[in-house]
C-alpha cells in the first residue's frame, strides 16, 4: 500500500499523536509499504522533505502561537500539493480534529476518492473558556467532515460515545499498543509517585501531590513525588508544593528509554486530568505492572485492567487516599495486564482500517 499520514507535527517532536503517528508508520515501512508523513513544522519558511527511519516526511509552514493550533500557511501551496499527490496514495489518515492544520488538509482531501481514514483523539472540548467556546463553532465544522469520511477510527470506547455523540458518526475502536520489549520490564519500586505529561492546571498534578502528602502523613509511607513534563502551571504547581511540604522534584521530559526505565520504579502512577483520550503513559505502566490511579470518566477506558485504580474528582483527596492505601496492598497480588504491542495494533489498522488488498 501507499499510505499518507497527515498529523499535526512529527518526530522529533514530542507529543501523543506524534509517537502514535510515528510507531504505526515505521511499523507499516518496515512491512514493505511505503509510508509519507504530512506534518506541521512552526519553525520553518518553505515546505522541507526528509527521510526519517523509511519514513518520507513532508513538513509544511504552521503558526502555532497562543490559542492557535497549527494553522497552515502558504494554504494555497497546500492545497495544490495534496490535490496533486493524494491522487498516488491508496489511504490518507487524518489524526487528530484538535489541529486544525489535519482538519484544514482533511477538507481538501474530501473532494478526492481516495480512501480516508481519521482518528480524532478527541476528549470532548477545549481546555480553557476561549478554547471551549471556539470548539462549539469548530465541532460543527469537524461533524460535516467525517460525515464525507470513509471511516473513522477511535483508540477507546470512551471516546466512541463522545465521537458519536457530538459527531454523528459511528467510530471504530482500537487501542493503542505498547513497544514490544516493553512487558518484559520489570516493576521494581523505588518509593515515589510519578507523573508524565503537560504541566496545565487540568492535570490536577496539585490533588495528586497533597494525596501523596495524606500517605505519608496518615499511613507513615515515605513517598517523594516525581514530576515529568513542562507548561504553563509550573509556577502556581510549585508554590502548591512548597506550600504543603511534600518532598518532590520537576523534571524535562526524558528521552523514551530513560523514561521508561524511570517509570517502571515508580511505587504509583498518578494521572488526575479531567481530561484525556488515551494517554500512553497509562498504557505503559499498565504494561510493566506499575500500579496506576486515574479519574472517570476517560478512565473507564482502561477498566478490567489489573493494578488500576478508577476514582472520582468528586470525592475529596482524604477519600482517595483511603483508597489508594488499599488499592497498593491488593495490586502486587495481581497480574499485570495484557497490553498489545504496536505490531498486534498494526495488524488491527491493516486489517479493519485500510481492508489490505495488495
């Protein structure tokens, strides 16, 4: 097959849909398809080709400044480009409704009859009260859309109903794997709480720091708090901190294999985000064994899952914590999940999303 992925940006940028984007593409490469990544890159002039691991990667002018998300520029360009080279492809795939450089290219490419493929990530708003506005208008937009789409694909359950509620579109789930050598880490606990991610208010990552605090402080564990990640709540987050003294450090984003080597001795994995469409951090820790809490409802997205724990924002942090306390006693008792690696999700998207014929 000949297959175009259009994605809001690429590797080496770090983000969830990159590293899904890249670890399906280079999968299919390696399997004899020939794979093109369209992408955004908001630090160039000119549109710029490269190869990367197989992989052809096209990168196109964006801003993406304040509330934007990737907007094209030299739109016109654009258009002339995927109207000439979509007509070689057997499948375009369209990841992520959030960017609206996809949305913009996925409008184009709609006029064609090529095969069209999209997966949303969609989490059911915006962030912020300008952003939650401004997805009113733009779910209108993105509903038209997929309506015109040949399938569209989701990585939950969680995030079908919300894709068929605001979209009127049925979705197709499939979940995201893991790297394949991943399982055989083993968990090793090294007495800390860890998270991953953007540092946005959000997260929640203050709730998550004062349960950890109520451990130490009613149950006598010793845990310090270990946060990855940056964004625009690191200042309030560290005077939270220091505020109810609960030891802790923040660090940069790690390069993957130290990552995972720094999660796989986490005590806990906490992730508290109102928010998520399937955040492979999770995937991840559920894939080594290290216990996880999380919040519904994006939560029940990993329900039946062993050593996980699904709470409620709703209940206050000395409930949780109660929790927590007795979730960490039952889960080193239990096996760690089953979690497919991105060959078994690969063999999923050839099979049910691109009806392989070649």
């Amino acid at each position: 097959m000949r297959l175009l992925f259009v994605s809001p940006s690429y590797y080496p940028h770090v983000g969830g849909v990159e590293y899904v984007v890249k670890s399906v593409a280079e999968r299919l490469a390696r399997r004899g398809h020939e794979v093109t990544v369209l992408c955004g890159g908001s630090s160039i002039e000119k549109p710029r080709e490269e190869l990367i691991n197989g992989i052809r990667v096209m990168r196109w002018p964006v801003w993406n400044r304040g509330n934007a998300y990737h907007i094209p520029r030299m739109r016109s360009s654009l258009e002339e480009w995927l109207l000439e080279s979509v007509k070689s492809y057997d499948i375009v795939h369209f990841h992520s409704v959030h960017s609206i450089f996809t949305v913009y290219s996925l409008g184009i490419v709609n006029r064609l009859s090529v095969r069209r493929v999209v997966t949303p990530y969609y989490h059911g708003t915006g962030h912020t009260l300008v952003r939650r506005f401004l997805w009113r208008l733009w779910r209108l937009y993105v509903r038209r859309l997929l309506s015109k789409s040949d399938i569209v694909h989701v990585v939950s359950k969680y995030e079908a109903e919300l894709v068929e509620r605001d979209f009127r579109v049925k979705a197709v789930p499939i979940e995201n794997g893991v790297e394949e050598w991943i399982p055989s880490i083993e968990w090793r606990p090294e007495g800390y709480v860890m998270y991953s991610g953007r540092i946005e208010k959000y997260k929640n990552i203050d709730r998550l720091a004062s349960i950890v605090k109520i451990l130490n402080t009613r149950y006598g564990l010793e845990l310090k708090l270990n946060i990855y990640g940056s964004g625009s709540y690191l200042s309030k987050l560290c005077k939270h901190l220091d505020k109810i003294r609960v030891e802790y450090s923040i660090n940069p984003f790690q390069e993957f294999e130290k990552y995972i080597v720094t999660l796989s001795r986490a005590s806990l994995f906490g992730l508290l985000s109102e928010k998520e469409s399937y955040p492979q951090s999770v995937n991840e820790a559920n894939a080594i064994g290290v216990p996880v809490v999380v919040v519904e409802p994006w939560g029940y997205n990993f329900q039946g899952r062993s050593r996980t724990l699904i709470t409620s924002l709703k209940k206050n942090n000395e409930v949780i914590a109660d929790e927590v306390i007795a979730f960490l006693g039952e889960s080193v008792k239990q096996q760690k999940s089953d979690v497919p690696s991105w060959s078994e999700v690969v063999d999923r998207y050839t099979r049910i999303l691109y009806e392989e014929r070649y």
